[in-house]
C-alpha cells in the first residue's frame, strides 16, 4: 500500500479486507491467522490496539511479533504459523536494522516462499523492494537502498500526498540512484504473485500507481498502470 489501511484511513477498510481475502484464498480459512509486525513504529501501543480491534474474530485471528519487550524466544515458528504478515508505516531505516539483527529478515523471505501473504503500508510496503526513497533519516526525504529485495526495483509510498515524493523519484530513477519502479498513491496497492505484479488496487477511485522508468535522456517515463476500485 503506498497509503492507507488502518493507519491512515480508519473508516475505509477496503484494501485491510484485501489483504484478508488474499489470506483466505491462501489458507483456506474463512478465519485466516494474521500477524502485525509493528518494529518500524517502535511496537506503539496505539497501532497494535488498531489493529487487534481491526482484525479481531470472526474477521480473523490476530496476534502481534514484538522485538521491543520481545516475548517470542522463536520469530519462525510464530511466522511459519500465519496465514498473512502485516507490517505498519513508520521508520523504515529502523524496521530493515531490527529485523536484521535477529534474523527476521530470513525467516520473512522463508515464509514468502511458502505461500504466506505479505503486506504493509509505506515503510510495510517498502521493505518487500530493493530501494526507495524515505524520510526516515530526517524531515528531507532521500534514497534508502538495501531493503530485502523480496521483489526488485524501487518503491515509493504516498506519491501525490507527499510534496517531496513525486519530483525525487524522477530524479533518482532518472540519473541512475535508484532502480526503475513504482510510485503509488495513498489508497493504492500493488498486489503480486510471485514477483510478477498481478493488479492495482484501490480504496479511492482517484488513487493510482504509477510504473517509473529511465528514458535514456537522463528523465523518466510514468506510466499510469490500470486499477480496480475495490468499493
């Protein structure tokens, strides 16, 4: 998601019920387990009650990976058991350095391969690349390489909500920085089977997702990629 979900539209629950519904066609469970990972906004309180009271039963069966206050001695065997991963906005920089240190970062990739659904908002969604750009550093956004390169290329989240985002990215991707990506819009999602990108999504008719590409010219080509409006 480049924007949206509980985090940022609280009352439009359409692309969280996607992710259920990927899940469910995954598992075969009208209650399919799903499990939040909140390291990149510090395990807050807040997200973590959002969510529970979001995805609570008869929706789904929830639980929370900490590694703040860790109460979880084996992060495989609690990932191995969902049906889908959930992983909120916030610090990306952070989130990649903390996953990294007690091996998180293999044990997503593992469950990748074994079918589990991924999902996320902005830094959530970032992860999954190899590059963005990302104001984790400070309040001036700027390119951040080394995510876990689950799916190639670049990912920017909020594209026409942020006023940095848009003119960056063609920058970056234009000159080399970055790879060639996507820029997605807030209340859009970018859905993949494998690494192939199957559909856009949205929760806004107006919300969109955008293939960007070097021209050779030292600019870029934008390409507005086809959606489906889940209202």
């Amino acid at each position: 998601m480049g924007g949206g979900g509980f985090q940022m539209e609280p009352d439009n629950p359409l692309l969280d019920d996607h992710v259920l519904a990927l899940a469910r066609e995954r598992s075969g469970r009208q209650v399919p387990r799903i499990c939040l990972i909140p390291t990149a906004t510090g395990d807050d309180r807040d997200v973590i009650a959002d969510f529970e009271r979001l995805f609570a039963s008869p929706r789904a069966e929830p639980c929370v990976l900490r590694l703040f206050g860790r109460t979880d001695d084996d992060l495989a065997a609690v990932v191995r058991e969902q049906d889908a991963v959930y992983v909120p906005g916030g610090s990306t920089e952070n989130l990649l350095a903390l996953w990294r240190l007690p091996g998180l970062d293999r044990v997503l990739r593992d469950a990748w391969r074994a079918g589990v659904v991924l999902a996320g908002m902005s830094a959530g969604a970032i992860c999954w690349f190899d590059a963005a750009t990302t104001d984790s550093f400070g309040p001036t956004l700027r390119p951040l390489r080394g995510g876990l390169g689950i799916l190639e290329g670049t990912f920017v989240p909020h594209l026409h909500g942020e006023p940095q985002r848009l003119p960056l990215l063609r920058r970056l991707i234009g000159d080399g920085t970055i790879p060639p990506g996507y820029g997605v819009d807030d209340g859009a999602a970018l859905v993949f089977r494998g690494r192939e990108l199957a559909e856009v999504v949205t929760s806004d008719p107006a919300a969109a997702a955008y293939r960007v590409e070097p021209d050779g010219a030292g600019g870029v080509t934008e390409t507005r990629l086809p959606g489906r409006y889940l209202g």
